[in-house]
C-alpha cells in the first residue's frame, strides 16, 4: 500500500474543503490536501480490492482449494453482497455517523475476517467470514467515497483515487500470483489482511471528518431525483458484467492453454493500463460531455467481453483483458462525478459500493453458474445483455444536465 503515495503530489491539486465546515475546520483542510487525501487513496485502494483482485481471487479459489466455479463465485459473491448491504445501511447515515470511527473500524473488522479465513478449515466458515469481510469493507467504503463526495471537485478528487488504484494493482497483480504458486493459496488471504490493516491503521490515524455543521444535519435531507437512481442502476448494470467476466478471466486463460506465465504477464499488464483511465478522466472532465461517456462505456466493455470469451488465441486475448478494467474505471470516475453534482449531499456517491457490488455480487455467482453449465462464450452473450440495460439507464441522465448539478 506504501506504493499509493506516489500519488500525494498529484492530491495537491484536489480542494478537498467539506461543505458545512467551520473556521476551525479550515485549518484541518489544510492538511487534508496531503494526509487527508492519502489516507482517502488508500481506503479506496482496500475497499476496491474486488476490482483488482477478483482473477486471482476466484482462480485461488479453484486452483487451490478445489472448490469448482460455482462454489468459488459464491464465496466472492457473499463478500460483495455483505458490501452491498453495509452500504445501503451506511450511506443514508454518512452525515449522522462519526466517519473516522466507522472507517476504522469497518477496515479493522476487514482485517480480522481476513485472518480468521487464512487459520480456519471448511466451506461454511469460510463462506461466513466472506459476508463478514464484505460488510466491514462496504462500511469503510461508504464513508470513504462518501468524503471525496462532498468534496468541491468530486470528479478530480475520484479519478486521483483510480489513479492510486491503478498503482495498487501493480503491485498486487505483478506480485500475488507468483507468492501463491509458493505459498499456497492462504497467502492471498493474509496479503487481503495486510492490506486492510494498513487502512486501518491510516484511518485511525488521519481520515478526513466528513460531518457537516449541526444546523444543517437537522434539517431533512431530501430525496434522490429520477436520474440518479437511474445512473445508479447503470453503474450496477457495468458492475455486474465486470465481475461477472473478470472473476473468470484468469481461468478462461488457463483452461485455453495460453499458460500461467503469459496469463499473469497480461494480468500484470491490466495493471499497468489501469494506471491511465482515472487521470486521463480528470483531465477530460470538462472537454467529454460525461453523458457520452457513460453511455459509450458499456458498449465498449460488452465488446471486449466477447473478444476474450470467444478468441481461441492468445492476442486478442489478452489484449482485451488488459484494457478491460480500464473501461470500467474510466466511465465510473464520469458517472461518480455527475452523480456528486446531483447529489450535493454525498448520499449518492456513498451508496458507490451498493452500487457496484449489487452488479458484482451478482456476477462471481452467476458468471460460475453460466460457466458450469453453458461454458465461457456464454459470459459474453450475458455482459451484451446488461450493456443495453445500463445505455438505457445512462440515457436518463439527460433529463438532469450537468449544469444543473452544478447549481444545486
């Protein structure tokens, strides 16, 4: 996780200062530009780790502990669903709730389920420290993306955080791997522990305070307007093909016969394309209507998904894989920032894990039930299906115009 600080120089551009603060709040500002804002990176790094670690952590899963594809998408899918209930308890309460305390505590209850998976035997056990891992994660997540929410520049202040994703999945995808092939597959479960614990850690030690003043937490917030609910729902719709296919990446590659070394290196490779996305989304957000954007995004990743369920060689393969999680990354940092201008009140956004877990919990368990009984071309066939689905819901956010988010 140390390797998210290379994105501190980068923070400095952020204006983080939270709405509802007071004259003594302005000086906690201050360091939030430095302090602050790393310790935001690194949370989303850990309550994340789904986007960068499903290949690995489903092919663990089946490589290792010979669980079969439908067994292995249960277990990441009740981890997801346990994220997807946590944040759709957490994030109507994300300005009545004391932030540092709950994101510290959400990362420190990560940590110890990690560590009870790594010394316990059995599927049923396993599959409870799953859920609980998942809850803890959506409740450390909510309150993080809730923060960068109710920030003055959501869009930039998120795409930083993709930026420190993108570094993070280096190291974890250019590493995890080979220490599995060493160590066996509970390895990948205390690397999971260590890096909870790091969130923990810097929570504990400088998460940003995201209540507003006390005046204004009286008053009753209103409710989510049409387009919201429906950019949240395209957000599941990507997020639900992105797991869906990405949890069985690893294995499409393996079971082709393209070979570990090749697989990994093209892992390794997602992770240094996902370096680019988020950046590149921060600077565009005034150049890209995010409309387009959003609506273009689900397009393009139903395309790849059927370049790599239905190439029979290693090219198209992995050049497909390698951008895959680029295209998710780059129309979510447009949709988080459009939701934010929406919602002022950071509600929205902080529902970030419902709304890409509900689509990501659903897909381990349903791309494994595809997979067993259909085969891999039929993932392909189903991230189609959801493409239209989410251009539909995406296509609402037209009767909300940017400019009006911007007002509100």
């Amino acid at each position: 996780m140390e390797t998210n600080l290379s994105a501190t120089h980068a923070a400095h551009a952020a204006d983080v200062d939270l709405p509802g603060g007071t004259d003594a709040d302005t000086d906690s500002a201050a360091r939030l530009r430095t302090s602050g804002i790393v310790v935001l990176m690194v949370s989303h790094c850990a309550g994340m780790v789904d986007l960068v670690a499903l290949p690995v952590w489903v092919g663990t899963l089946i490589g290792a502990y010979r669980l079969d594809a439908e067994q292995a998408g249960l277990l990441a899918t009740l981890f997801l669903a346990g994220a997807v209930v946590a944040s759709l308890f957490f994030s109507p309460r994300l300005n009545r709730l004391p932030a540092r305390v709950m994101a510290t505590l959400g990362f420190g209850v990560a940590t110890l389920a990690f560590v009870g998976v790594v010394s316990i035997d059995g599927y049923a056990a396993m599959a409870m420290l799953h859920a609980l891992a998942g809850i803890a994660v959506g409740c450390g997540l909510s309150f993080t993306h809730g923060t960068i929410g109710r920030s003055r520049h959501p869009h930039r202040l998120f795409a930083i955080a993709g930026l420190a994703l993108g570094v993070f999945a280096i190291a974890f995808l250019g590493a995890t791997p080979a220490l599995i092939a060493q160590h066996g597959g509970p390895t990948l479960f205390r690397v999971f522990a260590g890096v909870m614990g790091v969130a923990t850690v810097a929570c504990a030690l400088a998460f940003p305070s995201v209540r507003a003043q006390r005046s204004t937490t009286t008053v009753a917030e209103p409710r989510f307007e049409r387009a919201v609910w429906f950019g949240m729902v395209g957000v599941g719709c990507m997020g639900l093909t992105q797991s869906m296919l990405f949890s069985f990446v690893q294995r499409i590659g393996l079971d082709h016969g393209f070979g570990f070394g090749a697989v990994t290196g093209t892992l390794i490779a997602l992770g240094l394309v996902n370096l680019f996305p988020a950046p590149v989304a921060g600077l565009l957000e005034r150049r890209i209507a995010g409309r387009r954007v959003v609506q273009a995004g689900p397009i393009v990743q139903a395309a790849l998904a059927l370049i790599i369920t239905q190439s029979a060689t290693f090219g198209p393969y992995a050049a497909a894989t390698s951008v895959f999680a680029a295209v998710m990354i780059f129309t979510h940092t447009f949709a988080f920032g459009m939701l934010a201008r929406i919602d002022r009140t950071g509600r929205a956004v902080a529902a970030t894990p419902a709304m890409l877990m509900t689509g990501a919990a659903i897909g381990p368990l349903l791309g494994g039930t595809l997979v067993k009984h259909s085969g891999y071309g039929s993932l392909g066939v189903a991230a189609v299906v959801m493409a239209v689905a989410a251009v539909f819901c995406f296509s609402r956010l037209e009767s909300r115009p940017d400019s009006q988010g911007a007002k509100a």
